[in-house]
C-alpha cells in the first residue's frame, strides 16, 4: 500500500494542499455464513490487513473532490447536491455516502483527498465497504462531526442498496468498521449484536483470487434476494413467525422440501448455513481445525448447488487449495466470481499458495493470485 509520505506529496501534487486527515479502511474476508446476512442470519467475518489509505483535507468549495491513484482518475461531488451528476461506478458510492451523510443532518464541509490501496476491485474481499468507510470517516473529519459505528455502518448500507443499487446485507459495513486485530466478528444481522471470537494464530487466512472480477450490480446478487424473501413469504404462510429465513428451524426441513426449485434450494442453504457459523464458532473456541475445515468445505458445497453462486473457476480454486493441503476451502463474498478462502496451517504457506497456484493453472488455463492476511482493526481516521 502507497506510504504515507507518498499519499501526502500526491495530495499535495493533485489539489496544493498538505493534508489534514489520514484514514484507513480495510478490505474483509468472510470466514462463513454466506447470503445470511440480508436474511437476518449469522456471519463470521473479518477484517483484514489489507485494505485503502485516504490523506486528505477540508476546503471551502462546497465540493467533495477525490483522485483515485488505482483508477487513475478524479471525481467531483457537489455536496449541495451529491447525488445528481453521473460519475463512474466508483463515484457514485462517493455520491450515495455524501447523500445519506446529509440526510442523516450532518452539516458537510468541503474537502479534497487522495485514495489508493492494495484491494483488488471484484475479488470478493469488500472493496465497496471499505470505500464506503474511507468516504464516510473523511467527510466526517472534515466536517468535525461524529457518527456511532453501527449507525454508519447502517447508513452505509443504506447507500449502497438504495443509490448503487446492491441489495447487500449489512456484514460487510460492520466488518470494515469494528473489525479487530486478530478476531473474527460473529454478527447476528438481525439484532446487529457482535461477538469478537479469536482466530489461533497457527491459523492463516489464504485469500485465492481466480482472477474473475464480478460486479454485484450486474450479476444475479439481487435475484438471490429475491427469491429468498419469496421463500420466506411462502413458509410465512405455512407457520406463523416465520418472518425472515433467519427464523427457520431444523423441524422446518419438511415444509422447505414442499417449496418449488428454487426456492427450496435456496431456503435449505439459509438454514444450514446458519447452523455452519455456529459450528464454525465452536471449533474456533476449541482450536477444532477439523470440524472448522469440514464446516468451510460443506458451505461450499451448499454455496455451489443450492445457492447457485459458484462457478467453474471457484470450484478449481477450492479443488486446487483443498489438494494443496487447506484445512478447508469455499468460495467467499457473494460469489459469480471472485475469491476463495482457505483456511491453512500458517507455516505451509508457501508450499500452500505455490502447490494451489499449480493446480489452479492446470484445471482452469489461469492464473490465480494470493494473499495470506491477518484479521485487522477495522476503519481508522486520525487528524495529521
């Protein structure tokens, strides 16, 4: 990630000013509990120690302007009127921040800033929450005005699904901005309860990307969304309290299986998924890799054939790594492309990510990249 100095002489090169504000913000990987979120189920996450760097400083136009070194290109937000100009898919989260931000009441003050980091866009680690969370941090420095975590994180949410138009869940806001130095966050994404469960440090975070960029936006996230609150209306109908998949039970399995395809599929991997995090909890809190690795291999299994998000290139990269010796390999973020997670023994990392990236080569024709993270605080602003 571009040094400090660097981004400060950027700032400097691109708007003449020195900066005011630093922020960080990181990526997030997510351990298990996929397409819960927006059910109101759990998740186990992580923040992770690679992410976005921010140097900024407040000014007087009434304008939000930004430089993105990885997109070698500028956006400008009037913030009288965030959400009118058309920019490029990255500036309209700047927009949908600015805009929620300024519902929300909070008094916005001019400013300008420099973005760069080492987060691949589309690879499945969250690189639009930890924009959200860089912009949100940086308009709120520059306006002296402070926003509780979890309501920024709602707030970002909000943008993202009503102005970018994802139907996301909420996981990945939280995740960016409570994250912590060597923990996993369990979220209940109904209550917005969170739970920090430590990761044993003879673990490792293997991030595999296969090289296929996706966006949630033109892919079928939303679709996923829908038929999941479909399923949930159906049950809904068949036994009172069932307001969210969240509400499923075991003894539920019965009336799931009378549901039409897809929606029992869909419905069934909710379930069980659910039951995977708690597992996954447990084994975490025992130092069980077995059953953790077992509980990651059958989320991918439920991910592939009864969620549907899988794709060719996601199964060869968990094939790859689980040949590599992984103590247990699936697909993470929403899926259509992107990442795997691979939770390995920290000292085979090398032999690893080389014996994977072989793998990976020989099924699919592709290269693959890695990155072995750490869990990491979540978003930082200090004033320089």
């Amino acid at each position: 990630m571009t040094p400090w100095p660097e981004l400060d002489h950027l700032l400097w090169t691109r708007f003449s000013t020195r900066p005011q504000f630093h922020v960080t913000a990181p990526g997030r990987i997510n351990l298990i509990g996929e397409h819960t979120d927006y059910n109101e189920g759990f998740v186990l996450p992580a923040a992770i120690d690679r992410g976005l760097r921010l140097s900024g400083a407040s000014s007087d136009e009434g304008t939000f302007r930004v430089w993105s070194a990885q997109f070698r290109e500028e956006v400008l937000v009037p913030l009288d009127r965030p959400e009118d100009p058309p920019l490029p898919s990255w500036g309209r989260y700047l927009q949908a921040i600015a805009g929620e931000l300024r519902r929300a009441g909070v008094p916005l003050r001019g400013a300008v800033a420099v973005l760069d980091g080492d987060l691949p866009a589309g690879s499945g680690l969250s690189s639009s929450a930890a924009l959200e969370a860089a912009i949100a941090l940086a308009l709120l420095g520059s306006a002296r005005a402070t926003v509780e975590r979890p309501d920024l994180a709602r707030l970002a949410q909000r943008a993202e699904s009503e102005f970018v138009g994802v139907q996301c869940g909420i996981m990945d806001q939280l995740t960016v901005l409570l994250g912590m130095r060597g923990q996993a966050l369990l979220i209940d994404c109904r209550s917005l309860e969170v739970r920090y469960v430590s990761i044993p440090e003879h673990l490792a975070l293997a991030i595999c990307d296969t090289g296929v960029r996706r966006s949630l936006g033109e892919t079928r996230y939303n679709e996923r969304r829908r038929e999941c609150e479909a399923a949930a209306r159906r049950l809904g109908q068949a036994r009172a309290g069932i307001r969210t998949l969240r509400d499923l039970t075991p003894q539920d399995l019965p009336t799931i299986d009378a549901l039409p395809d897809p929606l029992r599929r869909r419905a069934r991997h909710v379930l069980t998924e659910n039951a995977r995090v708690l597992e996954a909890v447990e084994a975490l809190a025992q130092d069980d890799a077995a059953t953790l690795g077992r509980a990651l291999n059958a989320s991918h299994r439920s991910l592939q054939e009864d969620f549907e998000v899988s794709t060719e290139e996601l199964d060869a990269m968990v094939d790859a790594a689980r040949g590599a010796g992984a103590l247990g390999a699936r697909l993470t973020g929403a899926g259509f492309g992107g990442s795997v997670l691979a939770m390995i023994e920290r000292s085979r990392v090398d032999a690893f990510t080389s014996e994977t990236a072989k793998g990976y080569r020989a099924s699919t024709g592709r290269e693959g990249t890695f990155l072995v993270c750490r869990p990491s605080d979540g978003a930082q602003f200090s004033y320089v």
